[in-house]
C-alpha cells in the first residue's frame, strides 16, 4: 500500500469505522447493563439528524473552531496512516483538541467554560504518556516514522510493556471513558461534565462527533503500532480485546475527582512510561 | 573592514545613550532613539547579512592595542566598584554580595595586570552563533527601544508623582545594547567578562527605575544573585590561568582545546545559568518583572537571558556527550518542568510570561548540556523564535495593562473582542509559543526527537513539562477568545507606535513560521555542518508536514470569511433565565454569571514546587560544578 492510498483510505473510511466502533461500543455497553441497546448504525442516524437540525450559535466563531478540530483531528490521522512522524501526529493531535477547546471558551458561558477547563485537565493528564509513548516507540524502533514502526522486526509490545499499560490507561481519558470523563461524557445526566460541547448544537455538533470517530481510529491505530509485527489478524484482534477492556471499565467505575485523575495518570505516566523507557536498552538486549 | 564593522556595532549604541542622558526628555529625546534604534538595527542586519553572504565560517578578527584592554579594564573595575558601593546599602541580608565583588575585582585585577592569562591575539569573532544573538539584540533590540518611547510617556502620564528618569532609562537601554553586541562578538574571555558585568549593570539599574520599595528590593536580588552569576565566571578565568588545562584567553581556542577545557566551560556555563534564570537561581527574574514592561520585554524575555543560554550553546560541543554535561541539560529541564508548572498557578500575565521564559530557557539549556548537531539546532532556533514571540507578548500585555488598568489574565476576557488589533497581536503572540506548526513547537519537536536516543531521561522530563506549557497557554488564549454577551465601556485608543512596533514582530512570528527552512539554512545550518562535518544532512522533510499545517490555519479563517454566517444567534445556558449579563436565580433576583479560570492549587502547592525547584536546582548545579571541575 502506497503512503498516499494509505491517507486517502483513512479519509474516506475512517468515519465508517469510527460509526461502527461508537455502535459496538454502545451495543456491548448495553449488553453489560443487561439491555438490548440500539442499532449498530444508531450513531449514523443520530448523527445525520443533528446535520438536519435548524443551525443556532452563541457567535460566529465556534463553526470556525470545530471545522479546525475536525480538519487538524483528521489531518493528523491522515498523517500517521500515511506513515509519517508520529512526534507530529501527537502534536497534530493536541492542536485539534486545542481548537475544540476554544470552541468551548469561546462560548464565555459558565458551563462550558467549566467544560473548557475540565477538557484542559484530561489534556495536562493525558499528554505525558502520549508523547513518552511516541518516544518509547521510537526507542524500540530507532524511528519516529509510522511506517518503520510498523514493519519492526518484533513487536515494539514485548520492550515496551509499561508504555502499552500506560498508553491503556491515558486511552481511557482519551475515549471519553469512565472514571476519566470529566469534560465530555458519553452519558449526559449533567451539564457539568458534558460542559464541553453544551453550548454547541445542530451541525456543528455533528462536526464534534464526526472528527471524534476520526480521532478514535487514529488512537486504535497507534495501540496497532505495539503489536504490529504479528500480523494483521492477531494485532487486530489484540486491539479489539483491549478496546472491550476499555468498555469493561467504563462500565464498572465511576467517575473520579480531577484531583484523582491527575495524580494517577501523571503517577502511571512516570512510572510504568518513564521507567519503562529508561530500561529499553536492557530490554533489547535481553531479547 | 570587518574590524569597524564590529567595533561600530559596540561603539555606535554608546553616542545616542549618552545624548539621551544629556537631552533627557521631549522630542528631541524622541529624534535621539528612533535614530539610535535604527542605526544599531540597521548595522547589526548589514553585518548579519554580508556575513552570512560571504559563506565563511568562523571570522576571527585580530587586534593588537594594549590602550584598549587597559582602557577595558578600568571600565571594568569602575562598574565593579559602583556595584560594589550599591550592595553596602543593600537592604535585606546579603552581606556576600560585595565580599563576592571584591574577589572578581582582585581576580579580574590579577588575571590581567598580573599576565596570568594570555592577551587573546583575536579579542573579536564572527560565526553564526553570535551573528544569531546580534540579530536578536538588534532586531527586538531596536523595536522594544522604539516601543519604550511611547510606552514611557503613557507610564509618566499615569504616575506624573514619579521622578521622570528617561534619559537615564534610554542611557541604560543603549548602553545595554552595546553591551550584548560585546557579547556577541568577543572571542576573548576578558573582554566577554566586561560586557557580562555591564549587562548585569543595566539590569539592575533598569529595576530600579520605578524607584519604589518593591523595585529596590527586586532590583537588590537581581545583583546579587547576577553577581553570584559573575563569579562563576571570574572562577572559571581563576581555573583558566591557575588549573591544569589548555592556557588561553580566547573562547575559540578554548573550544578547539577539547577535553581538557571542560572544567572551564562547566564553570562559566554556571554563569550562563545564573544570566539566563535557571533553578535555583531563577527568582530574580520574577522579581525583575516590577520594572516597566520594555525592560522585561528586552532584559528579561528577549536578549539579555539569551546571553546565558548563547555562552552555554557556545560550549556545547565540549559538554557533549559528558557528565558534567548531562548534569546542566538536567537542570534545564527541571527547570522547564517546574517553571512551566508554577505558571499553570499565576493569574498575573507577566508573572505567567516570566515563568514560561525560565521554562523555554531551561528547554535551550537542555539543548546545550546534550549537545550533537540536532539538540544544537533546535536550541538555536528556539533562541530566535522566543525573542520574537516572547517580546511580542510583553509588549502586547504592556500595552493592555496600560488599557485595561490591569495585568490580570481575567480582566482580559474577551479582549480579542474589546481591542481587535491589540487582542490579535496577544493571540499571534500565545500561538507563536505553544501551538503547531509555529516555530516555537516545531523547535520542541526536535528537542525531543534529539533527545530521546541521546538522554531517555531528559527528554521524559521535557514530555512532562510540555503539558502544563499547553494548560496554561490554551487558558490565556481562551479567555482572550472569549466572546462576552454584551459590549463593555470602550477603552482608550493603544498608540500607534505600539501597534507599529508590535505589528512588526507579529509579522515576524508568522513570516519565520512559513520561512522556517529558509531560516535554517541561512542563519543555523552553515555553523552545524563547520561543527559536524560527519552528520548527514538535515532531515526538513516533516518541515514540509508543518508547512501544510501552516497554510491550513491560515487558509481556515479566509474561507469562513467568504461563507455567510450559518444559524440563529442564541444566548448561552444558564440552567435558568437569561437576564442581561446573568440569569434569574431562585429568588427571581438576577444574578450575574461569573467566570473564573482553574489554578489547580489543590495539586500545585506554589510552596512545594518552589522547594522542589530550590533543591533540585541546587543539587544538579552542584553536582555539575563538581563532576565539571574533577573532569
């Protein structure tokens, strides 16, 4: 596969991807709460109604910053499928996360200024491990390229086990997953952790949803790069057990004080990330 | 020819400093800095350019006059004996401090009457890396000069009780900018040891200007700790004439000495840390921030911190790959882990600008101590790049403090709104420092793949660091972006010189953004390829990345100009009636809605983090003194 094809496939197939990931998901969150749940393509329909509704804005602006989101979201999963440096896809990544933010600031209503903030302290949580996990990758691979990465000799899992944990856990923020969803829930009973995007509505809100699938297939594919070497079946089903996980605690936990999430993700961060990187040369030699 | 060229670089700033002492306000006050500003500008960018035209690489410039190092050096006991008379007065304790001045006196005296240290045949150099800090010094130099001239007649409006000090203000600022053209020129050790004394010199003076309680005492820790600084350096001379190693008294021979020369660059790369704020001798330039907002803008931001970390990148070869050296890069980055997240803490915008300066400078300190052909690049690079965005964003927050009345991040709410040109200078400013593809990031992004293979543990402390650097910014930038409901009271015009001078360095910020490659070859690869002659070429494909992103941002706003507006207006969720700025509460009285930014000092206690800082600052600094003189 061309790097173009590889970009231009993401692109296009990445939504379809990310509907039937966020349908599943539902599906088996259903499942376990003993329900029947909704449709597997519930999400696709939920989403052409909000891009049916009557557009209303608090200003001109939030359009501007969600189209950045969704374009920066998608521009850096469109760099990392076209191989590139996966330094600048996390930096491509945050970018896009920045402008949803500013879409919530610029709102200057109390809660989603609340949700603004709240969204800032999942990124200071999550953005260590993000950027030790390209960094271990690179470690284990003596490359910042996607596609070197991906073609590695032995999986970059088996040397870098605490960065996996660690990555893992900060994907739990990134999932917008229980005990860390403190800006945006998926489950919506109040308006202080669904702040974020409260102020947004119609097809804007659509945008949020639809660069969401975009990111979620981004964050699967870097959990891919671990287990890569293995081939596409076993790697594949490697990332679905863990997404399930990820399903499982989200369902089992509640949601934690952000003091809490912080501390542990930072905690998590050093200390299966950190300390993991330190010794991957005396892992590499082990092997 | 090229011998004028430098020594009018050092000499010109000298006759308009003295002409503003004498003339000391009105027009002509005015006539004496927009000429002096400009000539030194224009000087410094012919000399950059001619030498990067030329293509040589290292121009050593010999000069025989024993008058002049005479000359020198009794200036040089002249600065150390009035500092020496200011710090008998100091107020709180420190009676160091003219202990320690006195020894650089002696030392200083001894290393040059005494014949100790050899007269450096070359006492001037020209490479790539001063020809950097001369285009920083007389680029931003010249802007904030201009800049200050409107923004000191607003600051005599606004308090007519103070004394009016201008002219000695305009002395101090040119005398400070022939001081960082010596720096950046010297070859020969005295003569750097001279202009490291009158930057410290100027700086303390330029505290001073408000003449206040608080500015005396803050005026008081910049010496003293700058003279802590200034020992390292006369220490490192001691060591130069007195130890074991090469005897010389050219940088240039220094560097070519290798191995052996270590010790002596370990110990002025300490004087480089003190100069650029490094834990735990970063508190002065907090306290610096009371001067008026030029001089942190100039001092304190853009060139004369950058005479720290310019002194240790100068090193840097020597510290590659050492002990020692991985010792300083860790106090670069624990500094930058820590500063940045003391500045997720302050709400004061110079406050938050000063801790991001110590964050960025302990970032090209990291760079340093690694050293090799990618940390160096990038440290260059962020040298350029910071003094650009940096300046722009003190002058922005100068400006709007003398607007707004206030220098709180949360009384710029909606700024972007109230005071469109002056807001988006403000935003051009947050997003040069810590947003892709802006030059500051792509400079980190180098960092941290130069550092990753080179030291694992330096680069997990920068990944650490980088987060808080994106908390604190993306909170400014929101507020500013905030769109308020309603209109607030207007506010006065800012003057156009400020908007000039700050249009000027927003320009710059965007226009090295899109030259970034350009910028590159020109200004920082020639020097990496005469230092690395091994390394293979510069890898700028994901530049290219960068550049794309670049063109998006900008592209984005056009095309959402050109579409018409989608939607209905609404007002914003209040869990209740809107009404005006609020909404109805329980009692059906309206009820203002608020708005406050997060500090997170339930988890960042201010007092533990300045512990961590003291001690952890001090501890690396002194086991990189130690392992650099037993080395």
């Amino acid at each position: 596969m061309t790097p173009l094809l590889g970009a231009l496939l993401y692109v296009v197939l990445a939504p379809v991807l990310g509907c039937l990931l966020a349908g599943a998901d539902r599906i088996a969150t259903a499942r376990m709460q003993r329900r029947q749940g909704p449709p597997l393509l519930q999400p696709y329909y939920d989403l052409r109604k909000l891009m049916g509704k009557r557009g209303a804005e608090i200003n001109g602006f939030q359009g501007y910053y969600l189209t950045g989101f969704l374009l920066f979201t998608a521009g850096a999963g469109a760099l990392f499928f076209h191989g590139g440096d996966l330094l600048l896809v996390v930096f491509a990544l945050t970018l896009g996360a920045v402008m949803l933010v500013m879409a919530a600031f610029s709102a200057n209503s109390p809660y989603a200024h609340m949700g603004a903030h709240r969204e800032l302290l999942q990124m200071l949580a999550y953005e260590p491990m993000l950027i030790l996990t390209a960094l271990g990758l690179y470690l284990a691979t003596h490359s910042f390229a996607v596609s070197a990465i991906a073609s590695a000799a032995q999986a970059p899992v088996l040397v870098l086990p605490g960065v996996f944990l660690g990555y893992l856990f900060i994907l739990t923020i990134k999932l917008r997953k229980s005990p860390f969803d403190l800006s945006s829930s998926h489950h919506a009973h109040q308006e202080l952790v669904r702040g974020l995007t409260v102020e947004i509505s119609g097809g804007n809100l659509a945008l949020v949803e639809l660069a969401h699938w975009y990111e979620n297939v981004l964050l699967l594919g870097i959990l891919y790069l671990f287990l890569a070497p293995w081939g596409v079946a076993a790697a594949l089903a490697g990332v679905a057990l863990c997404y399930l996980l990820e399903v499982v605690v989200d369902n089992s936990s509640a949601r934690l004080r952000w003091e809490t999430a912080l501390r542990s993700s930072w905690l998590v961060a050093l200390a299966l990330g950190g300390l993991n990187i330190l010794l991957v040369p005396a892992l590499q030699k082990g092997f | 020819m090229i011998l004028q060229a430098l020594a009018f670089l050092i000499i010109f700033p000298l006759f308009p400093a003295l002409l503003a002492l004498v003339v000391k306000r009105g027009p002509l006050l005015d006539a004496v800095v927009w000429i002096g500003a400009l000539g030194f500008a224009v000087a410094a960018l012919t000399v950059a350019v001619g030498y990067w035209g030329s293509g040589a690489g290292l121009v050593l410039v010999p000069l025989e006059a024993p008058a002049l190092d005479l000359l020198l050096l009794g200036l040089e006991c002249l600065v150390l004996v009035f500092l020496f008379i200011r710090s008998l007065s100091m107020r709180s304790k420190g009676g160091w401090v003219p202990l320690l001045i006195a020894a650089q006196a002696v030392t200083v005296l001894y290393l040059d009457l005494g014949g100790a240290l050899p007269k450096a045949v070359a006492p001037l150099a020209l490479d790539h890396l001063g020809v950097l800090l001369l285009v920083v010094a007389g680029v931003v130099g010249a802007l904030v000069a201009l800049y200050a001239i409107s923004y000191m007649k607003e600051e005599r409006q606004h308090h007519p009780e103070r004394p009016d000090r201008r002219g000695l203000f305009f002395f101090l600022i040119f005398l400070f900018l022939s001081a960082m053209a010596g720096i950046a020129l010297s070859n020969s050790l005295a003569w750097l040891f001279f202009f490291w004394e009158v930057t410290t010199l100027c700086s303390y003076l330029l505290i001073r200007t408000r003449g206040d309680e608080a500015s005396i005492k803050n005026a008081d820790l910049a010496l003293a700790l700058n003279v802590l600084g200034g020992a390292f350096f006369a220490a490192g001379l001691l060591w130069l004439a007195l130890g074991p190693g090469p005897k010389t008294g050219e940088v240039q021979a220094l560097l070519a000495s290798g191995r052996p020369a270590l010790p002596v660059a370990v110990l002025l790369g300490l004087a480089g840390l003190v100069k650029s704020a490094q834990m735990p001798f970063h508190k002065w330039l907090l306290g610096a921030m009371v001067a008026p907002t030029p001089v942190s803008a100039l001092l304190h931001a853009s060139t004369m911190v950058k005479a720290g970390v310019f002194l240790l990148l100068r090193f840097s070869p020597l510290y590659q790959g050492t002990l020692p050296g991985q010792l300083l890069a860790g106090v670069g980055a624990v500094t930058f882990l820590l500063a940045s997240l003391q500045a997720v803490g302050e709400s004061d915008a110079k406050r938050v600008l000063a801790y991001s300066t110590i964050a960025n400078l302990g970032l090209i300190v990291a760079c340093a101590g690694i050293g090799g052909r990618d940390a160096l690049w990038a440290g260059m690079l962020l040298v350029l790049f910071h003094a650009v965005a940096k300046g722009l964003l003190f002058l922005a927050v100068g400006s709007a403090e003398h607007r707004l009345g206030s220098r709180d991040i949360e009384s710029m709410r909606g700024l972007l709104q109230r005071k469109r040109t002056l807001g988006t200078m403000m935003v051009i400013g947050i997003l040069g420092m810590f947003l892709a593809p802006f030059g500051m990031l792509t400079a980190k992004w180098k960092v941290l793949e130069a550092m990753t293979a080179a030291a694992p543990l330096i680069a997990i402390l920068v990944a650490f660091g980088s987060a808080p650097t994106l908390f604190f910014w993306a909170k400014w930038l929101g507020a500013l972006l905030a769109v308020p409901p309603a209109p607030k009271p207007r506010l006065e015009r800012t003057p156009p010189v400020e908007l000039g001078v700050m249009g000027v360095l927003a320009a710059m910020t965007v226009a090295a953004t899109l030259a970034f490659p350009a910028i590159s070859g020109v200004m920082v690869a020639p020097y990496l390829a005469r230092l690395f002659p091994a390394a293979p070429a510069l890898d700028l494909m994901p530049l290219a990345a960068m550049l794309g992103v670049a063109l998006a941002m900008l592209g984005l706003p056009l095309i959402f100009a050109a579409s018409p507006a989608r939607g209905q207006r609404q007002l914003a969720y209040l869990a209740g009636a809107n009404a005006g700025h609020g909404f109805v509460n329980s009692l059906h009285e309206p009820q203002e809605a608020r708005l406050h930014n997060y500090y997170l000092g339930s988890v960042l206690h201010p007092l533990k983090l300045d512990r961590a800082a003291l001690w952890l600052g001090a501890g690396l600094t002194l086991a990189a003194a130690l392992a650099g003189v037993l080395s």
